[in-house]
C-alpha cells in the first residue's frame, strides 16, 4: 500500500515539473515575442536559454520556430536552411491567425532569398501577402511588399520591382515606419536610374531627403544627396549643381566618389586642369562600376572639348560608348539568362503540377477500383451467403418430408 502511494505521489510530482517547465517555455516565447521589435538581440538571448528538449507540444515547437527565425533575421544572421522554419509553416497551415501564417511565409522566403532561391522565395512572399491582406498590420505587409520588390530588381523586372516598392512604401507609411518609408522611396529612385528615368529619379530622391530630413538623421540625409548628386552626374546634368552643393556631398563622400566629387568642384570653378587630374585619379579606383568609369570618361570628355583638346576628348567619348555598350550587352545577356531561368522555373513549376494532377487522378482511379472491387465482393459473398442459405432450407424440407 505503501509503495503504490508512493508511486502516485512520484507521478504527481512529474507531471507538476513538467507542467512547470511548460509553463517556464510559455513565459520565455512571450518575452522574447514582446521584445522582438525594439531589442531583437535581448529576443534571440532569451530564445537560446530555452533546452529544446523541454519544448513539447506542437504548438510551442511551431511558436519556438517562427520566433527564433524572427529573431535570427532581425539580428542579421542569415539562415539558408528550412528546417527550422517548416516547423512553424507545417503547423500554421491548418492552425492559428492569418497574422501568424503570414509571419512564417514571410521567413521561409526569407530563408530561400538567402539560399538564392528567388523562385521558391517569391512563392513563399507571395503566400505570405494573401495572408498578411487578410490582417490589419501594415509593417508585415509593407516588408513583404520590400522583398518581393527586391526580388523584382535582381531580375530586372523593373516595373514589377516599382509596384512592389510603392505598395510598401505607402503600407509603412500607414503603419508610421517613417524611416522604411524612405527606405522605399530611395529604392524607387535606384530603379529610375536604371530605367533612365531623370525626371522621376529626382524627384524621388528630393522626397527621401526630405523623409530623412523630417527624422532629425543628418548622416543619411548627407548619404542620400551625395547619391542624388551622383545620379544627376550620372546623367550628365553638370550646370544645375552649384559649388555648395558639390562641397556639401563631399563632407559625406564614399571613397569611390570623392575625386569625382572634388573634379567637379574644380570644374565648376573652371579650374580645368585640377579636374582633369581628379577625374583621371577617379579612374583608377577599384571600387568603381563600369557605369561609374563610363561616366567619368564622358565628363572627362566635356573638359577636353572645354580645353579645344578635341583628339582627347574624342578617345574619351570612344571610350565612354566602347563601356556603354558592354554595359549594355551585359545587361541584355543577364535579362536573357533571367528570362530563361523563369521560364525553365515555371516549366518545371508546370511539369510538377501536371505530374501532382496525374498522381492524384491515378490514385482516384485505384482508390475507385479498390471501392468496386469491395463492393463486387461484399455482392458475391451475399449472393453466396444466399445460395447457402437456400441448400439449407432445401435440406430442411427434404428432412421433413423424410420424417
């Protein structure tokens, strides 16, 4: 007697541990979810403390897997494994809030966007926004809307890229991210350069500084008007930048930029000589681009037709049209080479649904033969149950007629 209560009070005692330590897993996921988005790293601290072996219940493990890919991602700590967020995307499929399904979409793109798996991440941030409609929260909406933007961009596909940063943008801005608001702003006036837009590049460019302006955060807005100059430079609108503009771009300048920068002072100032030798300097940075080379051979030209050097200015111009072209050639091969990619992406996509569909037909058909032949059989062996139970009766009544 002694031993079995013994026995139910070390069960007792057990199950109470346990049902604590669940209890200490609860407390934990909560704060580290209330501090994940002003202190991300006091989040991912608090979610490396727990044991996983003490995480039971599929519940808590789907919870424990979306909040520490949150936490991973916001501390910069880029994941190209799935494993751990298909806990949480396996689990939010059939469960809980749309919120929820959209935050583990949302990471498993951002798991395959660090893979470079731009397909699987854009289905993947595509889910996630069906989702993330279906709630209130404009910062989900305005980061998927980012990403998908981003991605957009890598495959040159910049009006799709353009729609997606104007969706996020104005989602941040209905949720007061006034800086990721900018952010966006910025990115647009990134993909007019590339689309040759001057117009709407500045234009976007004027409205991030004055974002950032309203945010008090003088270091960015001296980063984004030594970009705004550039971009004007890049397009080769020299006469509208004044001296003070030239010298304020800069006090912020980035290494590649500063005898650009310094050549165009001097250029303003007709200086010609000082800002050829900063513009040949400028040339033998290693950090420049080729667009960047090509615009300093085209400035270099306008200095050699302002000193009636007109040979020099000439083999700039070559050279400026010689990179352009190979800009361009390089550009339209990787667009070729991207088209191609999602094109073979989505013949394969198609291959998978074809051969899914034929499966789930193949399986129906087995499935209605395995009922048929049921019900053959189960009719054979009523017919034969029958037919029994007739010889039975047949024997009966012989046995009474015998009788």
């Amino acid at each position: 007697m002694k031993t079995r209560n013994l026995t139910v009070v070390c069960m007792l005692a057990g199950l109470l541990c346990w049902g604590c330590k669940q209890t200490d897993v609860t407390q934990v996921l909560d704060r580290a979810e209330t501090c994940m988005a002003e202190r991300p790293d006091s989040s991912l601290y608090l979610l490396r403390t727990l044991d996983k072996r003490h995480i039971s219940g599929s519940l808590r493990k789907a919870r424990y897997a979306l909040l520490y890919s949150q936490a991973l991602d916001k501390n910069y700590i880029d994941v190209d494994n799935d494993s751990l967020i298909r806990v949480a995307v396996d689990y939010y499929k059939g469960h809980g809030t749309s919120h929820e399904k959209a935050l583990a979409y949302f990471y498993l793109g951002r798991v395959y966007d660090n893979a470079g798996d731009e397909t699987r991440a854009t289905e993947a941030f595509v889910e996630a926004e069906t989702h993330a409609l279906d709630t209130d929260d404009h910062y989900i909406c305005g980061l998927i809307y980012s990403y998908l933007g981003n991605l957009y961009f890598s495959q040159y596909s910049f009006d799709e890229a353009l729609a997606m940063y104007d969706k996020s943008e104005k989602c941040y801005a209905q949720a007061g991210q006034l800086r990721n608001e900018g952010y966006m702003v910025e990115a647009k006036a990134r993909v007019y350069i590339l689309q040759e837009d001057k117009n709407a590049c500045f234009n976007e460019y004027e409205r991030a500084i004055e974002l950032f302006k309203g945010l008090n955060d003088v270091d960015y807005v001296a980063i984004l008007t030594c970009d705004y100059l550039m971009a004007k430079f890049q397009f080769g609108i020299y006469e509208s930048l004044t001296i003070e503009d030239l010298k304020s771009g800069l006090q912020n300048y980035y290494s590649s930029n500063e005898l650009t920068f310094r050549s165009l002072i001097y250029y303003k100032m007709n200086n010609l000589d000082s800002a050829r030798y900063c513009a040949i300097r400028a040339l033998e940075n290693d950090e420049l681009n080729a667009k960047q080379m090509a615009g300093i051979k085209f400035f270099l030209s306008r200095i050699e037709n302002k000193c009636y050097n007109y040979k020099q200015a000439y083999d700039y111009m070559n050279g400026y049209a010689a990179l352009m072209d190979s800009i361009y050639l390089i550009e339209r091969e990787n667009l070729v080479q991207k088209i191609e990619k999602r094109y073979n992406n989505t013949l394969l996509k198609n291959s998978l649904i074809a051969e899914e569909t034929y499966h789930k037909y193949q399986l129906r058909i087995i499935a209605i033969i395995i009922i048929f032949g049921v019900i053959l059989f189960i009719y054979s062996v009523i017919i034969l149950i029958k037919k029994r139970k007739q010889i039975v009766i047949k024997r009966i009544r012989k046995l009474k007629h015998i009788r």
